[in-house]
C-alpha cells in the first residue's frame, strides 16, 4: 500500500449536483479539489459482442480494465516500411522546423510528430487500415474519424518520460471533447520491454476521473507537449487508482497494437537504454463526438493536435500485409 500525505476525495456519483442540468459532467481545472469522479459513460458502446472484429474476450479485458494488446496484428514487412518512413521524417530538415514536431525538453532530439497522418501518405494509410477503424467503429459504435495522430520517438538514452495523465482529461478540458467516446491505438514499430520505457497503464482507472487541481494556462499546449504539469493527478488519487489494481507494463513486440479507453490512466518512464521505444499513435473519436469549444475558456488548440475543421468519417481501407 503507498502511503501519501492526504486522501484523495472520491464523489458520490449519485450527487443530484454532478447531474444538473447544463453542468459540466467532467469538470476539471476550475479550482476544486482533487477528488475522483465515477465515469458516467459506456465502455464498449456497441452491445453486440457477437459481432466484434476481434475475439470477444478480447472485448471483455478492455471493458474491465480499459486496454487490451494484440500481438502480430502487422506483419514484419509493414512494420520495416513504417520505420524507414519514421526515419525518413526524423532525418527531413523540414519536417524538424515544422510546428508539428515536438522535441525532447532538455536535449533537443525529436519526441513527437503530430498531424502525421496528413504529413505522410504511408501513416495516412495505416490510419485508415481497416484492422484499426473496424475495431475502433466497433467499440464506439459509430463512424469514426481521426482526432489527433502522432509519431512518438522515445529515442535511446535522452527519451523523456510521460507523466501519469487521463487523456480524456485534456481533450475535454483543452479541446472541448464532450464526453468520453474515444480511444487510442499504439502500433508497435520497435520492441516494447520493461526496460526502455513501455507505455504503463493503470487497470480498471477508466471507470474513475481525476479531477485536477489548478487552472489552464494560456498556450498550454507549447509546453505540456514537452512537458505537462497541469490536467495531471493528484499524488493522491494516483495513489489511489494504483492501490486498487495496481500498473501494467505493456510489454510487446513490433506489430502489436495497444488499444486504451481516452479515460484509462497511463504514463510511461524515460528510457536511458541505447534502444528506442517508437510508435505510430491515432485516436479515433467517434463522428457523434465532435469538439467543441474548450471547458476551459482558452483558445481551442491548433488543428494539428485537435482536429475540428472539415471533419468526415474515415473508410476502412484493406491493406495487403505483404505489400
């Protein structure tokens, strides 16, 4: 059991004042204290298991603890042309000056690149690959499309940590994502082990939200992307959420893909290993929740990170895995 300074506060979620009407069901950053709420909205949306892409019981892990792995979903020819096309983009003058590459806080060398599904031809069609919008439509029954998407590097020695956060918690907060009917697929280009910074989730923590502590400062997003300091948790609450269930690494090999619910807690360590820890990351929103403007009362962020202009659907795309 960790011991922490002060307990963490836990809301009935039956309090007739969360449900008033025109309240703000995920409130967060607006000077309350830190306290966990009970998630008001489904999990697996589409009741139907008989009909999922993959296994059901599959279905069945990521409705209790809000992720699932599967392994070999991408064959070793698809993910050799993911990483030379990762490579490729790393090593491009321009795509390094470009807005939508983050780099490291302290060394420089490039930590994300988002919007790459509109940057390259090849992440746009893994994007649309059927083996991820199917599964996704599935699980928010409804047509989906793409959010935000990003290339994450964790390159080997300098690869910062990401600080244990909601994801919800900051589409809501920061883009104006109304409610929680989104997700967020991983696809494994390199080895994930327990010792260059694996992706590390909280089981069973999508079924509470952390509120956070503070305010939203103006142009969050230039900092957060390196480093986020506000919309993360309590000590507390964290404290809590891993006392119940405890923290998974998501140890994988390349062409896995780890699927996690917008609301499941997650984070991962540096990695001081000579060997990086790369992925190519989408969330699928569903069409029915759009943002809107941000509960925050900030600017919205910039369409590289939050998609709100020009929005359809994606069409499942079938890929030939040995091409």
């Amino acid at each position: 059991m960790v011991d922490v300074m002060m307990d963490c506060a836990i809301a009935n979620p039956d309090d007739a004042a969360l449900h008033d009407a025109g309240r703000d069901d995920y409130a967060s950053r607006d000077g309350r204290s830190a306290q966990l709420i009970a998630r008001k909205d489904p999990v697996v949306y589409n009741r139907d298991w008989s009909q999922a892409p993959i296994a059901q019981h599959h279905i069945q892990h990521y409705q209790q603890h809000g992720y699932m792995v599967l392994d070999d979903v991408f064959s070793s020819q698809e993910i050799e042309r993911f990483n030379a096309e990762l490579l490729q983009l790393r090593s491009s003058d321009s795509v390094k000056r470009a807005r939508e590459t983050i780099t490291e806080y302290s060394s420089g060398d490039v930590r994300s690149i988002f919007a790459v599904h509109k940057m390259s031809a090849i992440f746009q069609q893994l994007a649309e690959d059927a083996r991820l919008v199917d599964l996704a439509r599935f699980i928010l029954n409804d047509e989906v499309y793409i959010h935000q998407s990003r290339l994450n590097y964790k390159p080997g020695f300098r690869g910062k940590d990401f600080y244990w956060h909601s994801d919800f918690e900051t589409w809501h907060v920061e883009d104006g994502m109304p409610r929680m009917r989104a997700l967020s697929m991983s696809i494994s280009l390199t080895e994930n082990n327990n010792l260059n910074g694996p992706l590390m989730l909280v089981p069973g923590s999508h079924q509470q939200y952390a509120v956070c502590e503070g305010y939203t400062p103006d142009n969050h997003y230039q900092t957060s992307l390196k480093k986020q300091e506000y919309g993360v948790p309590s000590d507390a609450c964290l404290s809590t959420l891993i006392d119940q269930k405890g923290v998974k690494a998501a140890v994988c090999k390349p062409g896995s893909v780890i699927i996690f619910d917008c609301n499941t807690m997650h984070g991962s360590n540096s990695n001081i290993t000579p060997y990086p820890r790369s992925n190519a990351f989408f969330v699928y929103n569903a069409i029915s929740n759009q943002v809107q403007q941000p509960f925050c009362g900030r600017p919205a962020r910039p369409e590289y990170i939050c998609s709100r202009e020009a929005i359809s659907a994606l069409k499942p795309l079938k890929v030939n895995a040995h091409t």
